[in-house]
C-alpha cells in the first residue's frame, strides 16, 4: 500500500473519538509502537500524539514541533508561489502584456507572504498528523462498529503486533464468528481469521478466494 493511498484512506475513518468505554469494559482505540508495547487511550488519537510528545520525541524520535513547524512553512511557501502566480496573471491581464514582462515590488511581495501566512485551516493536517507515527512503524487500532487496524505492512513485525493486539485487546474474534476485522484497505471476518489462523493468511486466503470467483463467475 503506498504511502499516499493510506493517507488519502486514513482521512475516510477514525476521525471520531476513541477511548475507553467503562460500560462494556472495552478499549475502543490503541497505539502500538514498533516493539509491540500498546498504549491506550482516553481521547482521539491525534490528542494521544501531543499529549504524549516528548514521549515521542525521545523514545522514538518523532518530533511532532519539528514537523509542525516543517509543514506550515512549507504551506506557506505553496500558498505564496499561488498568491504570486495569482498577482502576476491579473497584472498582465490589466496591463495586457505577457505575464513574463510583469514585475511585482518587494512591498507587494512582503504582503503576499504576510496573507500566505494567515491562510485557512487546513482540513488535511489531522489526518497527516496521526499519519506521522504509523510512517515510523506505528500501528492505530479503533474500534467502533470493526476492528480497524492501519499501518505500514513493510514496517518489521506488522503482522505480528497486528495479530498480538487482537488477542491481547480483542480476544472475542476467536470466540464471536461474526466481527469484522478491516486491515487497511482489506476486510476478513472473524471466522475467516478463526480458518486460517492469523490475519496475514487469512487475508491472503480470501484474496485467493475472490479473485477466483471473478475470474470464473
């Protein structure tokens, strides 16, 4: 899975609260590192990220400030080059002469940044921002109506830590028959987990099994 397809499919669920629900006796979302240590939650998990920063930053050097700060100038810098391009088109459209002969004032370019800075708020940046831990090998767990476990599947042990945290969390799927477990963009059932015994078989048996079905329906 590539690192924009999980993004753009990280931004679809798991925006909600996770936490610990005291009526059922249940841990509704996760972090797992990548040594298999789970952390719980009590808020959603980009709440977990910074309340949890300098845990990140020296641990596992993740420095959430340093990307904070990398990515809004970075924002601002894209939303400058737009002002710019902006200015300069309606320059030359005033002027009618080519956008190559418009020349702005370094007082004009001195205020398109200052507006560069302001900006909007950027829908984008909860979702890239609990995207952060799982680039360093981080698994999410949620679990709302499914079992939701996202990360890198290249990362070391991810199959292990993915199968580990459903028997530690959530011991039902080897009971229940009828859970139903999405590992990034795949869905099994439990009783497909049961069959094959852990997810990454399981996974790739029903991936078998359908694309035998649609080759031969």
């Amino acid at each position: 899975m590539s690192p924009l397809s999980t993004v753009i499919y990280s931004m679809n669920w798991l925006q909600k609260a996770s936490y610990y629900d005291p009526k059922s006796d249940s841990w509704n979302g996760q972090w797992v590192d990548p040594q298999g240590h789970i952390y719980e939650l009590s808020d959603t998990h980009q709440a977990w990220i910074y309340e949890n920063k300098e845990l990140l930053s020296t641990e596992y050097d993740i420095d959430i400030d340093e990307w904070n700060y990398n990515r809004e100038e970075a924002r601002q810098q894209e939303s400058y080059d737009e002002l710019i391009a902006e200015k300069i088109r309606d320059r030359a459209f005033e002027l009618e002469i080519p956008e190559e002969e418009v020349q702005l004032s370094e007082k004009e370019l001195e205020k398109l940044y200052e507006y560069a800075g302001e900006g909007d708020y950027d829908r984008s940046y909860t979702s890239e921002l609990v995207y952060l831990p799982i680039q360093h090998g981080w698994l999410r767990i949620s679990h709302k109506r499914h079992i939701h476990i996202e990360g890198r599947e290249d990362a070391p042990g991810f199959w292990d830590r993915a199968d580990d945290v459903l028997a530690k969390r959530f011991p039902k799927v080897w009971s229940n028959k009828n859970v139903r477990i999405i590992v990034n963009n795949d869905e099994i059932s439990s009783l497909s987990l049961q069959k094959h015994g852990s997810l990454r078989q399981a996974i790739e048996a029903d991936a078998k099994h359908n694309n035998y079905y649609t080759m031969n329906r």
